[in-house]
C-alpha cells in the first residue's frame, strides 16, 4: 500500500487518477466482484473503508486546489 498522507505532493493529473481508481474500486465493492489487486497497483491493500475514507481526502485536495 502506498502513502497517501500528503495529497498535497501529488500532482494534479495524478490527484485526477487516484479519484478514478477509487470510484472504480468502491464500485466493484458494491457489485461484489472486487479482483485482488496486484502488488504494483496505486490502491494495493485498501479494503471498503480505506477506498472511501481516501476519496474524501481526494475530494478535499482537488477542491481546495480550485480556489
């Protein structure tokens, strides 16, 4: 699992991605078919509660990048 502490050093088109990524994973929560993500991959070892918790944090970050 990669370290998301500091969304601020991300850039924006990276920042754009992992908000993607995340609604895509939350999505194959919700259908329950949810593949095992390799170890390379950005959202690697995040569960439900993880996924969602982060897609707050993205929110945040792009909307205080917008002002």
């Amino acid at each position: 699992m990669k370290n998301y502490a500091d969304l601020s050093v991300l850039t924006d088109k990276k920042l754009r991605t992992l908000r993607n990524n995340l609604n895509n994973r939350l999505e194959s929560f919700a259908k329950g078919g949810e593949k095992h993500l390799p170890p390379s991959h950005m959202l690697h070892g995040l569960d439900e509660g993880d996924c969602k918790s982060l897609l707050e944090n993205v929110h945040s970050e792009m909307k205080k990048r917008s002002k």
